[in-house]
C-alpha cells in the first residue's frame, strides 16, 4: 500500500512528498515562463504555520539537491530567529551543506531583502513573501486584480501613486515598491526595500518568489526587465542614508539599519551581516551595480574630494 | 440630415434578466403594460431597441422607473452586457465592428477614449477612497498619460470649467455637497474629450436651483464641445432643455420617436400623453 510506504519512513527527503515536490517544480516552470504572474500551487502543510516563511520553503524543498549550498537570511541576518530555525529545518531533511557566505551558496532564501553581494548565475534566490498580489490595496476583491492582470489594467495603482504624491508630495512607498515585469505584469517584489528594487532588474540569477499562505509562486528569470512604477517627473528614488555611515565598519554603500540607543542618540549598521563580516575582514565582496548606486556612489565621492579639498585650504 | 453621418447606430438591443422562451418578446411590453414575460417570469429590460445619434445631437430617453432607459446607456457603456444587438460606433474601426464584441481591452479603450458616462449617483461613477483630482487623473492614466505635472493641469482646466473650486481638487468627493460631486463626475466623464457622453439621471436628487447650474453647465459644455449626448431621464424638463430629439420608452419598448418639441407639443402615444398631461 502507498500509505505504508508512506508511512513507514518519518519524513521524504527534504520533507515533502515526491508528488507535491512535482507540482511545485511544474508550477514554479509557469512561473518563469511567464515573468511576474502568479500561479496559484497547493501550498502543502508544513511544520510551520502558512505565513511564517512557508512559501519560500515549499520552493526551497522543491528545487533543492544534496549538492546545493543553502544560505538563509532574515531581513539581511543569517542569525535571527526565522533564519536560524528554517536553516536547521531545511538541514535536518536534506543534510546540505549550509552556509553564510553568499558566493558559496547555490540556494538564498530570503526574508526581505536582496544580498548586498551581486549575485550569479548559477545561484538562486527565494524570497518568502507575505502578499503576492500588488493590487490588493487598491483592490479587494481576488476576482478582480486576477481580471484587471488579465487585462493589464493598471489605472489604479497608478492613481494610488498619483495620489501619495498629491498627499505627500512623494511617492510613499517603503517596502515593497509596485514593479512592472517584462513590460507586462505589475508585480509585488516583497517587501524588499527600495534600494534592493533595481537589482531585480536584468540580474544573471533567478529570482523565485513563494507565499504560502496566499498559495501563489511567481518569478523574475534571469535577464528580465523589471521596472518601478514611476511618472515621467516624479522619479523612482532608493533609500538615501544621507551622512549615515556604519559605525562599526565606516561603510557608506550598503543599505543600513538604524539602530536607537537608551540615551536617545542613533547610529547605523550595515544591515546585511555576511556583507558586513567580509568588510570588517577587508574582502569586501563585488556589489550590484545600477544607476541609482552609481549616482549615490558619485555623489558620495564629490563629498569626498570637497571635503578634502577644504582640509588642504585650512594647512 | 444625412443618414449616413451617424456616430453611433444601435440595431435590435435587447437585454433579458431571467430565463426567456420563444415567446417572452412577443408577449411583453407596453401593449401588455408589463415587460415580465407571463410563463417565464423573465425580465425584459430593452427589447429591441434601435436609434442612431448624429455627430453633436442630443439624444433624449424619456420613460417611467423601470421602462428600461438606464439599461440602454449602460449597456453601451459596457456596464451590463446585452443578450442581444449591436452597435457601432463610426469613430471606431470605421463603424464596421460591433462593440459588444470586442475584447475587454478594446471596450475599456472605448470606455476611456471615445465614451464619457455621467451616473446619477456619484458614487457609481467616482472612487471616494481618491481625491476628485486622482478620479480625474484615472481617466488620463488610463489613457496614458504619465505626467504628473500635466495631468493637474488638465485636471484643473476642467474643474475650472465645471466651476468646482480648483483650492478643493485634493480633496475627496466625500467631503464635497452632491451638486459638486455630480460637476467632479462630468469632469471625469469628458476628461479625455469623448466624442460621445452619456448622461444617466444626472440632476435627479439635486435642489432645484443646483439642478439649474447643472443643467447650464452641460448645456454650455455641450455648445463649446460639440459632444454627441443621450440623456436619461424622467423628467421631461430636463429633456426639453437639454435634448434636441426623444425617444419615449415604455416597458422596454421605444413606443414613440422624434423632434422634442414636436413630442412635448403633439404626443401621438396614450403613454406620451399621459406623461405630457402629468407635467406639473
């Protein structure tokens, strides 16, 4: 009987059975074969709950070798609670070799952000997203962002743009910042943060996207374009960290944390910790590039030769 | 007037609610004072309906609560879809395709570029979660306009026009009297300068006075644009002022057509004239 087979053993290799393994890889095929759309899966149970980082696991288990290198990050961090715990799990049930350091690592998964390092092509990178759909704060109703993708009918999460900017005089969007795949799909990228958003654009690596608690899969393949939403004058802009630099390392080009201290003060801190560790260890791995990053990084080295220029004034 | 020049031409519209047989048509309408069909209590909506609108006319639909007029405009608005019938709109693939067979892109192309629909409750028309700038703003998006700057321009050249107070545009139409809510919705509704608009009802609900400005303001928006209109409504006050010819519907049936005035004048119908006699 199936069900003594199944049985019998505690637990299939990488813990869920060969068949739902199947119809994630088939499923995650569409994905990519059509960048940005969702394909709705069967998000099987897992011993987490749905919405815990289930989605990025599912596509993990799926896709992952006894060869694989498997890294996992939390918010930049390999040593936070939901990484640590997801590391072992994916350990125990497939014995891969696990690891921090990003270059060495076949499979990423991730919550919320992208690794500072640039990635390659032989790597992959999970993210666990919490919710796929991009619309659904414009529109409640699932039958209709399904038809207004469908239709590509993006009016009104242009209008909500048109409008934060009418409220705020900006575009306010922190995590998560709407992107347009392949000229076609709006999509969530997860909540990322700005400054991660133009990595995804034509990237070497393959980025692969699970919720499982809205059971959705989608995929930015390798060489894709991915573009913010932006108006002809109000311009997409990354996180700008202006004068902040990382007060352990000196580090001014990475996406930071801000840290709040008990007498009031602040200071910043790389928030990407493998990033952080190859810095302090002066190997400073090679980082994406884009033209955000470039102008932040002329900008940074104008301030530079200002100010040295000021310091030979006064000698 | 030459009868090939139309701008829209509508052929045996006909929208049934229910379940029909052969013979529900035949044995509803006004003749049977009923548009319910006897055996299978389908509803009738529009049973055959046919007109043509020419370039800059406006059209009057004249009928009591139920006689079908808003289902007409809202089918060629593509809010319902209608069970049977065509339309065509010469501005559209030179008049030759039937709208309603169009894909949905190609419909809210239509929507969007050659239609404009003013409802009678603003609520339908306009999203009071945005500002009655972002309303309008939908409108050019969709149409694809990208630019902030020039999309509150335009927007605030029709709230000028409209005589909504500009000072108010990033304010949501919550927040505004109905008059100002329904002047926002023809705003929007001729934002992208429809050929064709579409006007359900609109001064149902307003105070007298208020009904007045809103009825000067499409008159002279009509004079300075030139747009092709049909008109709802079921007041013959509104349809004297605003409409150069009627039709006057009853039970889903057009059971009279032809100049305004010569209607108000000389209605032919017990229905038209019953309904001429009740003007207070």
């Amino acid at each position: 009987m199936i069900e003594e087979k199944k049985f019998n053993r505690q637990y299939n290799y990488a813990f869920i059975d060969e068949s739902t393994k199947k119809e994630i890889r088939r499923k995650l095929l569409k994905a990519i074969c059509i960048p940005g759309y969702q394909v709705p899966y069967s998000s099987p149970e897992m011993p987490i709950a749905r919405g815990w980082g289930t989605g990025g696991l599912h596509i993990t288990l799926a896709i992952i070798g006894k060869k694989d290198v498997f890294k996992i990050i939390d918010q930049g961090s390999d040593a936070s609670v939901n990484a640590c715990n997801l590391r072992d799990f994916v350990q125990d049930t497939t014995a891969c070799e696990v690891t921090f350091e990003t270059r060495q690592a076949s499979i990423i998964q991730t919550r919320h952000r992208i690794t500072e390092e640039k990635l390659q092509k032989h790597q992959i990178m999970v993210f666990q997203v919490p919710q796929p759909e991009p619309l659904r704060g414009v529109e409640r109703y699932e039958r209709k962002t399904r038809q207004m993708h469908a239709e590509a009918d993006y009016a009104k999460m242009w209008v909500s743009l048109y409008e934060s900017y009418v409220r705020f005089g900006d575009i306010m969007r922190g995590a998560g910042y709407p992107v347009k795949v392949n000229g076609r799909y709006v999509m969530s990228p997860s909540p990322i943060p700005r400054w991660d958003i133009p990595n995804l654009n034509q990237a070497e690596c393959l980025y692969l996207f699970g919720a499982g608690r809205e059971k959705r899969l989608y995929a930015v393949p390798p060489h894709t374009d991915v573009a913010p939403l932006e108006f002809e004058d109000v311009k997409f802009k990354i996180e700008s960290f202006t004068d902040a630099s990382c007060n352990l390392s000196g580090e001014k080009m990475a996406f930071m944390d801000e840290l709040y201290h008990s007498d009031g003060s602040s200071s910043h801190v790389v928030n990407d910790s493998d990033f952080l560790d190859k810095v302090l260890e002066k190997s400073r791995p090679g980082q994406w590039s884009n033209k955000y990053l470039i102008a932040k990084l002329e900008q940074l080295e104008k301030e530079f030769s200002t100010k040295k220029s000021k310091g030979n004034g006064q000698h | 007037m030459d009868n090939t020049n139309w701008l829209l031409k509508v052929e045996g519209l006909t929208k049934i609610y229910g379940e029909p047989d052969a013979n529900t048509l035949n044995r509803t309408g006004s003749l049977f004072n009923s548009n319910q069909c006897p055996e299978t209590g389908a509803i009738v909506a529009c049973n055959n309906i046919n007109f043509s609108l020419y370039p800059g006319e406006v059209l009057g639909i004249v009928g009591e609560s139920g006689s079908g007029k808003s289902t007409i405009v809202k089918m060629l608005y593509f809010d319902f879809e209608p069970t049977s019938g065509s339309a065509c709109l010469s501005v559209f693939k030179d008049g030759e395709r039937n709208i309603f067979e169009e894909t949905n892109q190609k419909k809210r192309f239509l929507r969007n570029h050659k239609m404009g629909m003013v409802y009678q409750n603003p609520r339908d028309g306009l999203n009071f979660r945005f500002t009655s700038g972002g309303n309008i703003a939908e409108k050019l998006l969709m149409a694809g306009n990208f630019n902030v700057g020039s999309i509150r321009e335009r927007a605030s050249s029709l709230l000028a026009s409209t005589e909504v107070s500009i000072a108010r545009m990033d304010e949501t139409p919550a927040a505004f009297s109905g008059g100002m809510q329904q002047r926002v919705q023809i705003s929007k509704a001729i934002a992208n300068n429809p050929p064709l608009l579409f006007l359900d009802e609109v001064t149902t609900g307003l105070d007298v006075s208020v009904q007045a400005k809103v009825l000067d303001m499409i008159r002279k928006l009509q004079q300075e644009l030139g747009i092709a209109m049909i008109v709802v409504s079921h007041d013959l006050s509104v349809i004297r002022m605003l409409t150069d010819r009627t039709l006057v519907m009853k039970d889903g049936h057009i059971v009279e057509q032809g100049l305004t005035d010569q209607i108000l004048q000389d209605p032919q119908n017990t229905y038209t004239q019953l309904l001429v006699s009740s003007l207070l």
